[in-house]
C-alpha cells in the first residue's frame, strides 16, 4: 500500500475504520464496486488525495453526490478544520455516510439527503468538490446558489481530451478553469480547479 504524507496515527486508523466499515456495508448493499481494502484504497483513498491537499484550514465544503464517501468522509477525516457537507440523494448511501460518521466521531461532517436542482437552498459554500458526478457545465449550474464570489471548485475528472470540450462550453469572462494532471497507475485523473473571475 501506498502511504499517505502528512497525516496522524488516529487518522490512518479512522481511514482504515472507513475502509472496512464500507466493505462490509457494501456486502450486503452494494454502494461501490470494490472487492479488497487495498482495493479502496488505490482505487479511491490514493485517487482523492490530491483533492484533499488541496484544501485549506477554515472553509465550508459542498461534496457533490458523496456516495460511499469519497471524497466526503476523507476530507472529514483529515481536514477537522473544515465543515465538510456530503451531498447524497441516495437513501441507502447516506444512511452508511451518516453512520460511519458517527462511528468516526465526525463532528465537522454532515449529510444532506437531497437531490440538487438549480432553485436548491442549500446555503453557500466556499468550496464544492465532486468526483465523477455531472459534466462541468451542470455542475456550474445546478451549484450556482451555492456560491458566492469567493467560491472555487474542485472537480476530479477523467479524460483530458473530454475535459477540455466541457471547459470550451464555459464562459471564459466569468470562470478560470485550470487542469492539473494527476499521475494514476490505474486510470487517466486530472484534477479541475475553477474560481470565478
């Protein structure tokens, strides 16, 4: 396994606890298509580590369709400072969010189980992170009243080449969008950073 930097003895374990508590949710319920830790391990702790990184102290994070927690329940792990609110409209997905969070002691993460739409009032955010949820142009549109000024996202994404035809569909007056390649021995990731101009 690939050792993560950076992070506490008590946050290795809650990491591991998630893990287990996942599979063995997922035995019976099937919110992801995992087989082994090591599996969730590279496949979905690895691949949103440099999400997570990239999060400073202090804001408030929308995680868009959280699922099995991913990025959600990490950044609550390892980012206390932050209040981290995971998106799930998935009744049986949140109910596992809800009760891993409980079994970790999460106090900084909540679950909402709503479906997002474009009137949603769901509050403001400083950040709205997603993984693999909607193209870059929904998601601009269904957040937009989440967001203030300051709001930047944090999109992990899939191809370049697919990537780069979302962002053409942007208004270039109103966002800057940058791409940073993450390396992945499993599959093609980058990383999408959008901020409001």
């Amino acid at each position: 396994m690939i050792e993560l930097p950076d992070i506490t003895k008590k946050q290795k374990k809650q990491i591991q606890t998630f893990i287990e508590e996942a599979l063995e949710f997922n035995k019976t319920h099937n919110i992801f298509v995992r087989k082994s830790k090591e599996d969730v391990y590279e496949r979905d702790v690895i691949d949103c580590f440099p999400l997570v990184k990239k999060i400073t102290p202090n804001k408030t994070v929308l995680d868009l369709g959280s699922g099995g927690g991913f990025p959600g329940i990490l950044l609550a792990i390892i980012k206390q400072k932050n209040k981290i609110f995971l998106l799930e409209r998935n009744k049986k997905k949140a109910y596992f969010l809800k009760k891993t969070i409980k079994k970790l002691l999460l106090n900084n993460a909540f679950v909402i189980n709503k479906n997002i739409t474009k009137n949603n009032t769901l509050g403001k955010f400083d950040l709205i992170a997603a993984r693999a949820f909607s193209d870059i142009e929904n998601i601009l549109k269904l957040t937009k009243p989440n967001t203030k000024k300051s709001t930047s996202f944090l999109l992990l994404k899939g191809r370049d080449e697919k990537i780069k035809k979302e962002i053409k569909l942007l208004n270039k007056n109103k966002y800057l969008c940058e791409i940073i390649n993450l390396r992945n021995d499993i599959i093609e990731r980058n990383m999408v950073i959008i901020k409001m101009r």
